[in-house]
C-alpha cells in the first residue's frame, strides 16, 4: 500500500472548568476518524490539547487563590482522564502553556510584524478604568460601565493588528477556488455574507490588560491574543519553528480541522489569513458541527439532565455514550441532549438489537456445537441476502464517514445488525436443531451469522472500539479482523471456537434510571434555583445589544394547527403551525411538561422565525416558540390570540 498521512485536530479546550458531554462531541468524532483511517493504513497524527491563556483563566485562578498555571494543571490533568476514558486515541496532546510552543508563538508574532503583516496602532474606545474594560457605546447601560455602573471616558490604548484587510480578496478566492474548504456548504455562505463582505477590520492581536498569555517579545508590557496563540498549535505541535517534533513537512497541511460551529470564523478567517501570511499551505478542510443543546439551550449542569461524561460512562459504558454522540444527531445540525433520549438508543439499538444478537449467535454456536463451528454447512434460502448486505455495508460506511455523516453510517451498519437478527429468526436454528438431517444446514447458518459477526465487529470498531473487542474476543482466530476483510464473506476458518459472551449492552428500566439520575444530580434543580435567581439580579448588567442585532430576530405570529407528542422525547411537543406563509411550518418546543396539545390547537403564538433549523429526536424543527419563566419549574407560552397568523412582532 502506497504510504499515505492524515492529520486531524480538534479545538483545543479551555480548561476553564470541567468539561460536559457536549465538549466529548468534536473529540469523539475525531477519534472515530482517527481509528477509521489507522484502519485504512494511513499515518494518522491525531492532535487535540488544551488552550490556557487569556484573561478569564487568569481571573478563576485568582479567585481559587492559585496560580494560574496550577489552575490549569487541575483541570488538564481531569481532561487527559477524560479522553483516557473516552478512549480517545489522540497521538499528541498540546497545552499552550507547553514552553515549546510559546516560543514558536512569539517567533511568528516577530515575523509577521517584521514583514509589516501586524503593525502597532491603537485601540479607541469607552473606557472603564477600575474596570480596565474598552466598551463601545451601546453596551453601556445609562452611559455607565456595564459592569461596575461607574463613568467611562473617551481613552486610546496602543495595541498590536493583524492585517486582515489585506488578505480578504485572497480568502474569498480560495474560498471559490476549494469548495471544500468549508463544510458543511452553509456555513460558508454565513462566513462570506456576515463576515467577509461587510469588509474585514484589521483584527487586535495583543493585550496590555492582563499578564496571564505569551508576551511580545520586543515590547513585553503586551501579550500575544489568544486566539492567534490558540490557532498556531495546529502547527506549532508538528514543529513549525521549534524543535520539539519533525512532522511539519510530513503533516501539514492538515486533511481537517473539527470545530464546533461558533468556532468556524476564527478557523476560516483568522486561521488562513495567519497561514497566508506566514507563506504556508491552508488546511484542506474546515468542518464545523452543530451542537448538543439542553431543552433547545445551551449546555451546562444546572439543567436537570446529568451532563457529566465520567458518570454518563460509569453507568452506561463509554462504548453506548460514543454511539449516541455519533448516531443520535446528524453531524452538522443542532440536537438536544436528554438522558431519556440516551437510554432509549442504549435499549433499542444496544441492548435489542447488537447486544442481543451477540449473545444469541455466541450461545447458539455453544450450545448446538459445544463451541466449535463445524466445516461440514449446506446453504439454504435467505443466505445470500444476508451475505449481499454484509459485503455492501463496509462501502456505505466508509462513504459515511468520509463525509462526516456518522450517523448514516452507523444507521447502515446497524441494517446488517437488523438483517442478521432477521436471518435468525427466518433460519430458526431452534427448529433445525431437532432435526439430526438438518446438522449440515444448522452449521451453515451458526457460520453464517458468525461471519457476519465479524464484519460487523470490524466496521465498528471505529465508532466503538470496546465493543469490537468484545465481539472479537468471543472467536478464537486472528488475522481476520482488518479493515480490508471487512467485505470479504468466508473468512471465518472452519473449526474456530467460539466463546458465548455475557449481554453487552445490559437493558435499563427508564423509570429506575431516570429517578436514579434525579437523585446524583440533586444539584440540578438547586442550580436552576440559584441561575434563575443569577438572572433577576443581574438583568441590569446584562450586554447591551444595538437595535440592528434586536432587528435580526424576526418575530411572528402563528396558529397552531396540529401538535403530537414527541416519540422518546418526553419533553417535547411537536407541533404544524400556520405562520401566514402558505406552508406549514413544523416546530418542535420543550413545552410538554406545561402543555398537552389540546392545550395548544387552535391559538395563536409567537415565534422566532428565521431560527436556523435543528433536528431534536429526529424531528427538524423550524423556529422557537416565545414563551417566559415564570418562576421555578413554571413555563408559560406567550399567546396572541387576538391577532391574525403571519404578523410581524417588534
Ligand atoms: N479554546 C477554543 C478553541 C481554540 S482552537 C484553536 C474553544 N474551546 S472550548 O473549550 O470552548 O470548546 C472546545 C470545543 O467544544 C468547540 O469545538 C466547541 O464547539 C465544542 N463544544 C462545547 N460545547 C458544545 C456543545 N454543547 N455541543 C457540541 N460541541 C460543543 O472554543
């Protein structure tokens, strides 16, 4: 096989507190890609690692009364357990603290301000001097500091720009010239309309206000800016400008960046125009995912549903939360995260389906031929569609992954499981085992299901590398396990062993689990107390928007038409609304708790319609319903009853 490279990154995380299931998501993804293309028989350099610097670590760790480079250290060490448990096979794990890489930070800020790419200018605006905070004018509240409520004054405060200016035709060349470059295809038009066009101001890439980053090293009052510290490990971590690794010129440029979507500017901008700059290749590809949002919000613990990853994989197995991440949500959308959800998958594709047909296919092999497949095998009817669809499937998954459609991929793969279950209960061994004539078509049917054991225990392997173990554990042979013998039917020598296994995946009672659940995280609804109560009192502080950022949320009014329960989504509604537009228009809202539909049919609500659309439970939804808090546990959706459908809201 001619030598082949592939080289991945993740974002390096913040270590600014513990990390929850939704950080676990890019990760997951990488390594599943990793192990595919290992596999495949490529040099995979996997990198992923943490990003220490900037002023808001440096403040937690003042408020912990340590250090901030001992805060890090907590925290990073906590990291680097969690992807040991997620059995994230990364090849290097950088910090932005790690020596080698300042230095190579600080020999590219040189270099770029040598070549005139940054210049010293200086930073104009409203200014909170007890604060040491620049703030623009619509962020104020009453002409004050929106922090501290004191006077701000007009200030200036030199500071180092990156010339962004100057690369923008350039970018939006390669931008055309790579369709590839940015996926998935949306996000490109939003980089280009809301970015690029408008016209790119030079960006501020040092600060004088903290000491906690990577000073300049000929005018040190300054640090380095963290996002270009940040996105320099991509390169910094091969070797680029120090001595720590050689893999720049066998690596880069990267095959693919995975970045959650908030993130996608900064990797599609900042990112290449640094690399321009610094005469170097641009990655291949950008890929920015959705996120796993809570009840339609934005992650965090204090929601209800338990979010840690080291509990969720104490109590389900790693292997059932890195299917759910994968299978559970298409790759570039939105999707929420529930336990319940959680469960559900575990019990029905888990527990039913694979776990269920390992251990009937291993014990049948046990109890009807002590263990040992015999050679002697007769074929009959419904073999060659199973054996059809086992040498088919290892080509859907690989287009699966190729194009980070984990989740059509796993969905194939999961069709050889239902298949081969299916020839079960068609071949019905049970019926064939009573009969001494039929010990030729009984053994034919033990080594079919078998075989397809083994194809399926090597495509998953990269999704679920435990599993894939277990799976091959169960026969006693070797060498046909690659990734190459994955479409190839009679493999499996005669006269293998093999060994019954134990259920993988153990089925859970929803009501036992969710109740358990409730009980380790009382600290969720004390939280949502506490956030709530955050709110009220901080609602005179909160950012300010301008009246243009208010104007791109289009409010309208709407008929609820028809409205169903949500299927494994205990908390949502699915409902057909009539928004004046001539189409239906379908929104899934976590209202259930407060509404039954007949609650719902027939008024007229409000919505946020142009939401971009998101896929919870496997329903896209197109909008959010407005609805307020009003007090703990108590939701009530805002009705307009009185107005007619398709009104505009202001
Ligand atoms: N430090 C920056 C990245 C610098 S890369 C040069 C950063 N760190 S982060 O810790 O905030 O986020 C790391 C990754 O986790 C991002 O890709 C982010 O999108 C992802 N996620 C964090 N919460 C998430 C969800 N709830 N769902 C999916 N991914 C999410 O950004």
């Amino acid at each position: 096989m001619p030598h082949k490279n592939f080289y991945i990154t993740t974002p390096i995380y913040y270590p600014s507190g513990k990390l929850h299931i939704g950080h676990s998501y890019t990760t997951v993804a990488a390594d599943t890609i990793s192990r595919y293309k290992r596999m495949q028989g490529y040099d995979v350099m996997f990198l992923t690692g943490t990003d220490e610097h900037g002023q808001k670590i440096e403040l937690k760790a003042a408020n912990a009364g340590v250090t901030p480079q001992q805060y890090v250290d907590e925290i990073v060490a906590g990291i680097k357990d969690l992807w040991k448990l997620l059995n994230i096979s990364y090849d290097k794990f950088i910090r932005t603290t790690d020596k080698y890489h300042e230095k190579s930070v600080q020999r590219i800020f040189e270099k770029l301000y040598e070549q005139g790419d940054i210049y010293k200018g200086s930073y104009k605006g409203l200014y909170c001097t007890p604060c040491e905070s620049f703030w623009t004018e619509s962020q104020l509240v009453d002409g004050k500091c929106p922090d501290c409520g004191r006077e701000v004054e007009q200030a200036e405060e030199e500071a180092y720009f990156l010339r962004l200016s100057k690369y923008a035709d350039r970018l939006i060349e390669y931008y055309d010239a790579h369709p590839d470059f940015i996926q998935p295809e949306s996000r490109k038009t939003e980089m280009v309309n809301n970015f690029i066009k408008p016209g790119l101001e030079d960006l501020c890439v040092s600060r004088t206000s903290f000491t906690w980053g990577i000073p300049v090293t000929f005018d040190p009052k300054h640090v380095v800016y963290v996002w270009l510290d940040a996105l320099s490990n991509y390169i910094t971590a091969l070797g680029y400008l120090n001595d720590e690794e050689n893999k720049f010129e066998k690596f880069w440029p990267a095959d693919i960046h995975l970045v959650g979507k908030e993130i996608v500017r900064f990797h599609t901008i900042v990112w290449p125009i640094m690399l321009m700059a610094l005469d170097l290749p641009l990655p291949k590809k950008v890929y920015g995912h959705g996120w796993l949002l809570l009840d339609g919000g934005k992650m965090s613990k204090s929601k209800g549903n338990v979010v840690d990853p080291v509990v969720l994989c104490e109590r389900y197995g790693v292997d059932a939360i890195r299917y759910f991440l994968l299978r559970e949500i298409p790759f570039g959308n939105d999707g929420v995260f529930s336990n319940e959800a959680l469960i559900n998958r575990i019990n029905s594709d888990l527990a039913n389906d694979l776990g269920n047909l390992v251990s009937r296919s291993t014990a049948m092999v046990e109890k009807y031929f002590g263990g040992v497949l015999p050679g002697n095998r007769e074929s009959g009817e419904f073999d060659y569609e199973l054996i059809n669809l086992a040498i088919e499937v290892k080509h859907s998954v690989e287009h699966g992954i190729d194009n980070l459609e984990f989740s059509t991929a796993l969905t194939d793969l999961f069709k050889l499981v239902s298949r081969t279950n299916k020839y079960i209960d068609e071949t019905a061994p049970w019926v064939l085992a009573k009969d001494e004539s039929k010990a030729a078509r009984l053994s034919a049917v033990m080594y079919n299901l078998c075989e397809s054991l083994r194809i399926i225990s090597i495509l998953i392997a990269p999704f679920m590398p435990d599993t894939a173990k277990a799976i091959q554990s169960c026969f006693d042979a070797t060498d046909i396990f690659s990734w190459e013998q994955a479409d190839t039917w009679g493999l499996l020598p005669d006269g293998t062993t093999i060994t019954k296994t134990a259920a993988l995946f153990p089925r859970i009672d929803m009501e036992t689990e969710i109740a358990a659940l409730n009980e380790i995280n009382p600290s969720a609804s004390a939280d949502a107390k506490a956030e709530k109560s955050d709110i009220k009192e901080n609602i005179t502080t909160l950012a300010q928007i301008g009246i243009e950022d208010f104007a791109k949320v289009e409010l309208r009014t709407a008929k609820v038409i028809t409205c169903e329960p949500i299927k494994k989504a205990k908390k949502l509604l699915k409902l057909t609304l009539d928004d004046g537009s001539g189409t239906e228009r379908i929104v899934a809202s976590g209202i259930a708790k407060w509404y039954t539909p007949e609650d719902l049919i027939g008024h007229t609500i409000i919505i946020v319609a142009n939401l971009k659309p998101a896929v919870f439970c496997g329903v896209e939804s197109n909008g959010m319903i407005l609805a307020a808090d009003c007090g703990e546990d108590d939701v009530k959706v805002i009705f307009a009853d009185n107005m007619p459908v398709g009104c505009k809201v202001r």
